[in-house]
C-alpha cells in the first residue's frame, strides 16, 4: 500500500497550495505521486462539485449535500484513491472525508454517528495516514480569499467559526494522525514543517521510487 495524505482548512487557508506544492516535492525526489482534489477529481465528481457550489434560490438541505459529497467520494476512492494506492503510490488529496465532519457534521449540524456511516461506505473505510489541518481565523481567510464566493463561502461567520472548532476537536482527539499547522504564517515556514513530518512517512519501503543514480 502507497501513503495516503490530505489537507484540510477552511476556505482560503492555502491548503490547496501546500498540497501542490508538496506533490511536486515528492514527484522530485522521485516518488509516484497523485495529487487529487474533492470534491471532483473524476468527471461525475466534477459535475457534482458543479452543482454543489453553485449559489441557488432554493435551500439545499443538509442530507441532500452530505449525500452528494459522499457520491462524488465514493467515485475518487474506487477510481483514483485506491488504485494509486495498490500501486504504491502517495496520494495526495485536498479535502477528504473529514470535510464532510467538519462541514455538514459541526457546519451544518448534522448527526455526527450518521455522517460516519456514510463516510464509511464512500470510503470503503480508508483513512488517511495523515491528515493537514491548516488553521485559520476563517474571517481573516475569506478577506484573503476574496470576489467572487461560492455557496459555501456565502455563509455566516458562525458557520464558518464552527466549522474551524470542529477540524480542531478532530485533530486534538488524533494527533497521531493529525498535524494543526497555524495558516497564518508564511507559505514556506508551513512547507518546511510539513515536509519535515512526512519525511519519516515516506521510509515506508514499498513506496514506488524512480530514483536517477
Ligand atoms: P472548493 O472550491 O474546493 O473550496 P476549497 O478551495 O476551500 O477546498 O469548494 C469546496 C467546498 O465544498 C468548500 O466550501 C468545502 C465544501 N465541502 C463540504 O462542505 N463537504 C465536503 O465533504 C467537502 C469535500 C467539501
């Protein structure tokens, strides 16, 4: 089995950022690297980020979004994930299932146990071997974010602040798992911390490696 590695944050934290640019590290230094996204990452995931982040007049109800993110999961991890990972690859995906914890579970309210059943079965029950939670004062994020937002941005601060309350139970109940780095600092402190917890990662032997002598 590859090595598996997602990056979490609110919106405009830089984790999409910091995971190209720790997947191009990893390409460098000769690893077989996926780099992958949610939700998206496959063509139905593509059309179901479309809808998903589109603003509507209409309310879309909290199940309706937890199940769609799940579909557009189930998709990434059978097609994608799971392959690059028999192959001995790392992946690399920016967002994955504990989006879905900390956004439609402590975001918009729903039953944590049930958001874990269906995590369960979109995932076939993978877990990343590391998660990055790149921390944020989410208003500060979203001035840096800027114009235009999409539906998710368009929610109030208390949306947002519980969202970030939620990454951080999670990660303080997991810090074997979990890094909470402050997204604040600078872009290269944050790279130099991050490569620096995954490098005893990657001694893992079956890692598939092109290395030039
Ligand atoms: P995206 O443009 O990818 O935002 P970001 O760059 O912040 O990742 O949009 C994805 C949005 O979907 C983002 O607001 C977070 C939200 N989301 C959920 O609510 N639940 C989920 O399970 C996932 C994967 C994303």
């Amino acid at each position: 089995m590859g090595l598996f590695i997602s990056f979490e944050g609110c919106e405009g934290c830089g984790k999409s950022t910091q995971a190209k640019l720790l997947a191009a590290e990893l390409e460098q230094q000769g690893y077989g690297t996926t780099l992958t996204h949610e939700p998206g990452g496959t063509p139905l995931g593509d059309e179901l980020r479309r809808c998903l982040k589109k603003v509507r007049d209409s309310v879309v109800t909290p199940e309706a979004e937890l199940l769609l993110f799940a579909a557009a999961r189930s998709q990434l991890t059978l097609n994608i994930i799971l392959p690059a990972l028999e192959k001995d690859r790392v992946v690399i995906c920016d967002r994955y299932s504990d989006s879905t914890v900390a956004y439609q579970g402590y975001g918009r309210g729903l039953p944590l146990a049930s958001i874990d059943a269906v995590n369960r079965i979109a995932t076939r029950g993978l877990r990343p071997d590391l998660i990055v939670l790149l921390d944020m004062d989410p208003s500060r994020a979203l001035q840096r974010k800027g114009w235009p937002r999409d539906r998710f941005e368009h929610e109030d601060m208390a949306f947002h602040e519980r969202i970030r309350n939620g990454y951080l139970e999670l990660a303080r109940a997991d810090p074997g798992r979990w890094m909470i780095l402050d997204a604040s600092d600078s872009p290269s402190a944050t790279t130099q911390v991050i490569r620096e917890r995954v490098s005893p990662l990657l001694s893992k032997s079956t890692l598939t490696r092109q290395v030039s002598a």
